[in-house]
C-alpha cells in the first residue's frame, strides 16, 4: 500500500511538472494552466498566504509562449511574497488574481497586501536594478520588457489605505 502511495505521488508530481514544460509555437494553452503552473511553483510560499483567484465564466486562450507568461506573472507573484515575508504587523497575507478577458485581450490584476511601494513614482520599480523587496532589480525590469515585447503592458498603481490590499499590477496582453 505504501508503495502505491508513493507511485501515486510520483506520478502526480510528473504531471504536474509537465504542465510547465514550455509550449511549441503554433501552440495555444489556458488561462487556467498558467494558475496551476503559478500554484505549483509557489506551494511552499503559499502556506501562510491566502491565493485568491477570480476568474471569468469562459475559458482564456492564449497563443503566446507559456514560459514566457508564466515568467512574467510569476515575477510579480514572487515580489508580493517576499513583501510580504517581510510584513510582520498583517495577520490576514493576501495575493489576489482577477483576470478578465474583453474581445483579444486579456487583462489581470495582481493584488498584494503588503508594505506600500516608498518610491514616490511607483513607476520607478521597472527601472533596472530598483527594488523595493531586496532582489536583484531584474525582475520587474523584465516583466516590463515582456509585456512590450507582446504588444501589452504592465503598469501599477498603490491603492488607498482603506483598501485591503495596498497595490495592483495590471497586466494586458493580446490574446
């Protein structure tokens, strides 16, 4: 029994890690795929932060690289959690999604109740080498990068105290 446990699990685990292998071109994939991806890589920094996910009613194609979406969006997950790792008085951690999708192109906003970004232009955390969590400055800069390589964009905005959540990231792609 204890070996069809582990079989089990290992077959699970190769699954799920084949989900992330990258997508031929010409290849299209779902909205869904890349919060099973983003879940999957983030598992352990998820057990002490509520993952909320709003999506819409009908399933999101994309024909774009998978790899190259889940980077970006993955990017920013990993910023809101290292803010967050470092927000010590927030009983309640939060990441939100909310995607939607309006004729070809699909906009998500990522939401984080972590410490406010200090930079008196919020803007100025895609500048190479800024951070604001510790890291490398590279990641958001590449985020950016990514969006106008596509023909999107990213832009961020900090949200008023009364708020729940302290910012947004609003991505927009071209499906």
């Amino acid at each position: 029994n204890n070996l069809k446990l582990n079989l089990g699990m290992i077959r699970t685990t190769i699954d799920n890690l084949s989900k992330l292998a990258p997508y031929g071109k010409g290849e299209s994939f779902e909205w869904k795929e890349i919060v099973n991806a983003i879940e999957l890589l983030n598992r352990n920094n998820f057990h002490d932060i509520q993952f909320i996910k709003e999506t819409p009613e009908q399933d999101i194609y994309f024909h774009l690289s998978f790899q190259t979406v889940l980077q970006m969006i993955n990017n920013i997950v990993i910023n809101a959690v290292k803010a967050l790792e470092n927000t010590e008085n927030i009983t309640e951690k939060k990441i939100k999604f909310s995607a939607k999708q309006k004729g070809n192109v699909f906009t998500l906003e990522i939401y984080d109740n972590a410490h406010p970004i200090t930079f008196a232009d919020p803007k100025k955390i895609f500048d190479y080498g800024i951070s604001s969590t510790g890291g490398s400055g590279i990641g958001l800069y590449h985020v950016q990068f990514l969006c106008r390589s596509y023909q999107g964009d990213i832009q961020v905005r900090t949200l008023a105290p009364e708020n729940q959540y302290t910012k947004c990231f609003t991505i927009t792609l071209p499906l």
